[in-house]
C-alpha cells in the first residue's frame, strides 16, 4: 500500500506528470476557448487528483478529494454505489431513518440476492455496428418516457430529506422518467404530479376500509395517475432487524414525530388528508386475496398493475384478472426472506404474461448492465429504489438527478457494446447465464 503521508511514490508521480500533460493539453484545446475557460480550468485543476486521467468518458468527471473518502458532492460519484455512504452520513443524526432505507428482513439474504443475481448473467458483446445514436425511448401505457429506468415507490421520504418526494419528482420529471408515488408519502398526489409534470403512477396499498381505499383512488385520478400499482408482497408482519439494529442507537424521541396508534399513523399522510381512517387497522392488505384485484379493476378506468408478483402461476392469474401491468418485485428484499431475486424471477414471469402485458421489474439495479439485462430477459422497464433515496438523502434533487445520470451514461455505453442501438433490439439472445 503507498504511504501517502512518507511523499509521492514513483507512481504518484507519473500520475501528477500526466496530470500536468493533461491540464497543458486542456489548455490549448479549442474546447476550452471563450471568457470560462480559466475558470474551467481551475476547476479542473482543483478536481483532479494526482491521477492520470481516464481515457473514457469520465476524463472531464470530479472525481472525490481523496480515493476512499465519502463523496461530498454529487459530480463526485463514480458509480450509484458511492451515494450509499454519503447518505448514511447525511442521516448520521438519525440512524433509525438510514436503517428504515437499508434494511432487509431477517438476514438480509433476498436484499443480497437481488443484486448478487445480476452477477450471474453474461452480457453478449458484438463488434462492429453502428452504435452512435441510442435511442432509449420506451412507451407506457401510452406516455413516452426517455428511459426505461423507473423510481419504484418509497414511502416516507421526508425522512430522508426535508424536500421528499417532490426533489424526487423534478430529478425524474426533468429526465423525462417514470416515476411511482407511495401511497404513504409525505407529500400528496398533486402536487408530486405537478412537479414532475408527466403524468405518475400511485402505488396503491389497499387498507382494509374500502371507503378510505376507493378515496385513495379517486385522489391519485384527481393526480392524473395513470396506473394504480397495487402492492401485494406485504403479507403481514416482517422482520426488519437492520432497522431495529439501527434504531437502539438512535437516541431520538420518535414520538416527536411519529404518532401512537396506526391509524394516527396512517392519517399523518397527506393522501389521507381529511378521511375517517379511524377503522384502518391494515394498510397492507394481509387478508387480501384475487377477489380484490377484480374489486379494484372494476373501481377504475386507470390502469392496474401487480407489484410484487414472483412467479409464473401468479403471473397467468394476474393476466386473467384483467389487469394491465406486473411488476417482478420483493419490495426490495424487505417483504420475506425467501432468497428469490428477482432477476432470477423475471423469466417465468415474463412467459406467464405470454406478452400481453407489460412487465416490470425492481430490485437490486445498481447498474446500467442490470438494467440491460432485465430487459434481455423480457422486461418493458426496470425500476431502482434505495439508489435515488441515497441521492436524495445525500444531496437533494441534484443526488437524485446524479443517480439517474449514472445508471443512464451506464445503460447507454452497455447498448453500444451489445450492439442494440434502440429497446426493440434488445433480446434474449443477447445474455448468458
Ligand atoms: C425505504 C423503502 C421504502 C419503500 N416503500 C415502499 C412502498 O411504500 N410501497 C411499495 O410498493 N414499495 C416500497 N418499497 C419497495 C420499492 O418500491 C422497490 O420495490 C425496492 O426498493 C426495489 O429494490 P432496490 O431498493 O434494491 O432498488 C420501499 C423500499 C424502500 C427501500
């Protein structure tokens, strides 16, 4: 390992006389011509470290003070992977609100599985096509959206940023990316909608009072939703040690905030504004069963999407259901402890569908090659959580907007390399296990 503080090594020297080449080239560069280019060049100066740097996309990119430290900033990041630390420092005061976002259940081992399976599949290269234009465009339910990355939904972001859902809302919005609202956020359905400004999907959690549910559903049409997302892998209690681990050590009074009783709760939400909720005892349905969906299907001209279907049989029952829309997820390993991915998934499902309906999918995407991959394995569009809720924690709206950048530049350079200039040309054939 070098010793920084003993003096350079050789190796830090060569890199800071390739930085100096670097920085002389950058001066002469047309590039950099015109009143900004010292000030340009400054912070260029300042931004690099004593590395020589990449030839690839990333030459221009900051890159973080020092190799190892937590990002202080968002062009600092390499990968969605360096907000995770800068967000758990963010929450450093409320160690509670970091474990509700990281946790799993049990051990963690389906949260794990859901990326670790990515791992698995292979990517097909081919050479020699013409891959200058990308076109990532993809069509739901009618809307065009800029990319197939979607932000599932996550509840409660006030808890992660005083801005919430609505930094949320303008980083996707300004992408021109879909983005699904919880049914317990902290802010409302409209104004979400307006600052996005396409139309969101409503993540539905059903209640067990029909009229409080059927509220709910008016107020995301009144939003413009298009889709209810309608989640059903919250089968009853579940075992989140890492949030309980977390919240020994957070010395905060949580009533503070937070209210006794569930239906207090619940009411805390805005989308629950002015409704009796005094008889919601179960805001996830444990009891819910098909007869439901068909409830539901009837009480909207929206769409209905599935989320949290795992299986194929699951996946036949959901297509005769009459619904529109399925998205592949385990809530982000946070629902059971089953060791399913989700990618792993993905292929029955997508052949229980017969291709009558979309299918989507969340869960362990941390790269732009697993957004590739899902859609190899027959996927309309992929959908992230915890990455924008660390963007979001770490640096409001510009986290957000430098997560979904990332996974973007990632997809697009993979779509060149597997030779798929545009969605439809992405196919099975293209991965491996
Ligand atoms: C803190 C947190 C809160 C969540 N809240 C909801 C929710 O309210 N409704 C829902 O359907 N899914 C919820 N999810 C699950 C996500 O929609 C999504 O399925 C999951 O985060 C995807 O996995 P990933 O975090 O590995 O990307 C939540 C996930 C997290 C991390």
């Amino acid at each position: 390992m070098n010793d920084i503080e003993s003096g350079p090594t050789p190796a830090l020297e060569d890199a800071s006389h390739a930085r100096r080449h670097f920085l002389k080239f950058l001066s002469g560069s047309p590039l950099l011509m015109g009143s900004s280019a010292s000030g340009l060049m400054a912070a260029l100066a300042a931004a690099l470290p004593g590395e020589v740097a990449a030839q690839s996309y990333d030459v221009l990119r900051a890159q973080a003070p020092k190799v190892g430290e937590i990002i202080e900033a968002p062009e600092h990041a390499l990968n969605v992977m360096d907000f995770e630390p800068a967000a758990k420092k963010a929450l450093a005061a409320a160690p509670a609100h970091w474990g509700y976002m990281a946790t799993g259940v049990d051990d963690d081992s389906t949260l794990r599985a859901n990326h670790e399976d990515f791992e698995k599949i292979r990517i097909k290269v081919r050479r020699l096509i013409d891959a200058r234009n990308i076109d990532t465009r993809v069509q739901l339910f009618g809307t065009e959206y800029a990319s197939p990355i979607f932000l599932s939904p996550v509840s409660s972001q006030r808890a992660f940023h005083p801005e919430a859902e609505l930094a949320v809302a303008r980083a996707a919005g300004a992408k021109k990316q879909l983005m699904v609202l919880s049914t317990s956020s902290n802010s409302a359905p409209a104004d979400v909608a307006r600052a996005h400004g396409m139309p969101i999907w409503f993540q539905l959690y059903p209640t067990d009072d029909w009229n409080v549910t059927q509220a709910l559903i008016r107020r995301a049409e009144e939003a413009g939703a298009k889709a209810i997302v309608l989640t059903v892998d919250r089968q009853g209690g579940r075992n989140t040690e890492t949030l309980f681990r977390a919240r020994r050590v957070d010395t905060r009074q949580c009533m503070g905030c937070h209210t006794a009783g569930f239906s207090n709760e619940v009411a805390r939400k805005p989308v629950f504004e002015r409704l009796d909720v005094s008889h919601v005892t179960n805001l996830y349905g444990t009891g819910m069963t098909w007869e439901f969906v068909a409830k539901l299907r009837a009480a909207t001209k929206a769409k209905v999407v599935l989320k949290g279907i795992m299986t194929r049989d699951d996946a036949v029952r959901a297509l005769s259901a009459g619904v529109d829309g399925i998205i592949v997820s385990n809530h982000g390993g946070r629902a059971e402890a089953s060791g399913q991915s989700t990618i792993g998934a993905l292929p029955e499902v997508v052949a229980g569908a017969r291709g009558k309906i979309p299918v989507l999918i969340d869960g362990g995407v941390r790269r732009g090659t697993d957004v590739f991959k899902a859609l190899a394995l027959g996927a309309t569009a992929v959908g992230i959580g915890r990455p924008y809720c660390w963007g979001l924690a770490a640096f409001g709206q510009p986290g957000v907007a430098t997560v979904l950048d990332i996974l973007q530049r990632e997809f697009e350079t993979i779509l060149r390399q597997a030779g798929a200039t545009s969605l439809q040309q992405i196919n099975p054939a293209m991965v491996a296990a």
